[in-house]
C-alpha cells in the first residue's frame, strides 16, 4: 500500500500521522474521538479518509476555536471542550456511549510551544505560566511558593532532572532577591547552575517538562484518560497513543498490557491509589514494542523525535 502523506496545518504537524492512520483505518458510518484535539490534524486526515464522524476534546479554548474554521470545512466534526481526563462523561453528555477508535497525542501543541504568552518554551521569553487550560496555578506559582524539597521532588520525578537538587536550591536562593515571572528569567537560571549536556539539549529541557507536568497534573490524567477510552471501544475499536517521554510511556504501556491480559509493572511514579486497575482482557496489542517516526518525518519536524506510538484493539 502506498503510503500517504498528509499536510501540516498552519504550520503545525501531527505527529506519526501515516502510522496514526495506517492503524486506525478509518470506516464510513463510524464514530472516531480525537482526545486530545490541539490543531485538528488527526480529525482532518479522519475525516478526509471516510464519511464517518469525529469528536474533538482539548482543554484550550484556543484549540476549540480552532476547531470551529476546520468545521466550515467539515461538518461531521464536533467539538468539547474539557480535560481528556473527562472524556468518557463529555462523550456521554452527547449520548456518545461507545466508539470506533480513540486517537491520543500526549504532548504539547506546536500551537501552545510557539506562543510566548502560554509559557510552555524557553525558546521565546514570555510569562511562566504552562497552563494548558489557562485556569489553576501557573508554573511562576510553583516555582515561587514550593519548598526546595518539594521543587526537587517535582523536577527529579516529572523532569527526570539529576541535577534537581542543585536547580531547586539555586531557585530557592535566587527568588529571595525577586519571583520568577517570565521563562526566560528561570531558564537562563538553569543554565547557569548546571553543566551543558554533551547531547546539546538545552539545560532547562527537564526542568521545563517536571513542571508542565507537575501544573497540569498530566500523569494522573493520562491514567484516567486510558482507562476510560478502553471501556469507550466498541469490539474491533482501537486506542492509539502517541506519547513523548518515558513517564507517559511506561503508563501507556502498563495500561495497555494489562488490558492484554499481560503482566505489567505499574509505574513508580503514579500514586498507589492510581495503580493500574484495567481488568478487561478482550484486548489485542497492534503493537508489542512502540513504534518510532520516519527518519524523513524527523527531518521534516523535529518535535517528531521523542515520539512513541503504542495501539491495542478490543477485540470483544
């Protein structure tokens, strides 16, 4: 079969996306959820590949309004806006009971890194902020207000950051003279109290992911999230994730191989109240290792690089 390349938009490319839909195999007269909605891409080549129907869900209103353009286009897209976490009581609040197939994008709009004012990059300078929902604590009230332990806590767990205790009690220090309000005020911190990776990975990188995590409380999210797309599938409906670390990789991985029936060991970081409790076993991994992008599509994005595709099917 000859591979189809599907567009940016605006800008903006979907991650995995030939692979994303090479597994799904979107039908006509079928019900499809694109979780986690950002600039519309997944929903687009869904919609473009079968007369079927799609539900879109994103937090950002930005991402909802978004979605409106792309609805001129095509009707048969409809829009919630809510936490993927929800996605269960948002589809059922529109007597959606049960699914096709549910496509999952773990990581951050290229919409929201590229806008200084929502705080995600240290590539621009803007507010710290990192909200993806533009509602609850932002990043600067986190980092002004969190204990030294607490802040390494968050940046070694969520950032993976060995050198978190360093970075913590440099922040400790540093905001006693004044608070942390814009990215790059806490960036070029980072920069200047631990040594450059020899990857060339810019310093903050980890420190930048452990508190987008830590503010958008995004590994218990995504637990939820699993759960409740699995039980969303009709038999023969399939769950796709794309994920960019390894935190929400093992997760996805955990999720997916306990609903196969496989034995999985739950992730350390995820409390003991959220262990995986998925008891279903009418589930059929599409892939038994995550696949990985093309090295043509990093070359053409390289937001692609980290990217981690794992899918399962319901079988009954």
């Amino acid at each position: 079969m000859t591979q189809q390349t599907y567009p940016a938009h605006e800008g903006h490319f979907s991650v995995m996306l030939n692979e994303v839909m090479t597994l799904l195999n979107p039908q006509p007269n079928s019900i499809y959820v694109d979780g986690t909605f950002g600039g519309g891409g997944y929903s687009k080549a869904i919609l473009s590949a079968a007369p079927c129907e799609v539900w879109g869900i994103d937090r950002d209103p930005d991402a909802i309004a978004r979605g409106r353009e792309i609805q001129k286009q095509f009707p048969s897209l409809h829009l919630l806006q809510g936490d993927f976490e929800n996605i269960d009581s948002l589809l059922k609040s529109q007597n959606i009971t049960q699914c096709d197939g549910i496509v999952l994008d773990l990581g951050v709009s290229s919409f929201q890194i590229d806008q200084a004012d929502r705080g995600f990059s240290f590539r621009f300078d803007g507010p710290l902020d990192m909200r993806m929902s533009r509602t609850g604590k932002t990043a600067a009230d986190l980092v002004n207000s969190l204990s030294e332990t607490e802040l390494a806590d968050v940046l070694f767990h969520y950032g993976e950051e060995r050198f978190s205790r360093r970075i913590a009690k440099a922040i400790v220090n540093r905001r006693l003279e004044a608070p942390f309000e814009t990215t790059q005020d806490l960036a070029s911190l980072i920069q200047r109290t631990i040594p450059t990776d020899k990857s060339k990975i810019n310093p903050a990188t980890r420190s930048f992911q452990g508190l987008r995590i830590a503010v958008n409380n995004e590994l218990e999210q995504i637990h939820t999230a699993l759960n409740a797309a699995l039980k969303l599938l009709k038999p023969g409906g399939k769950l796709i994730v794309v994920s960019f670390h390894s935190l929400e990789d093992r997760i996805v991985k955990d999720i997916m191989n306990k609903a196969a029936g496989r034995v999985a060991k739950p992730s350390r970081y995820l409390p003991l109240s959220l262990s995986p409790s998925q008891d279903i076993t009418s589930f059929e991994l599409l892939t038994t290792k995550p696949q990985r992008p093309s090295e043509q599509e990093c070359h053409i994005n390289s937001r692609s690089r980290s990217a981690r595709l794992r899918a399962i099917k319901r079988n009954l």
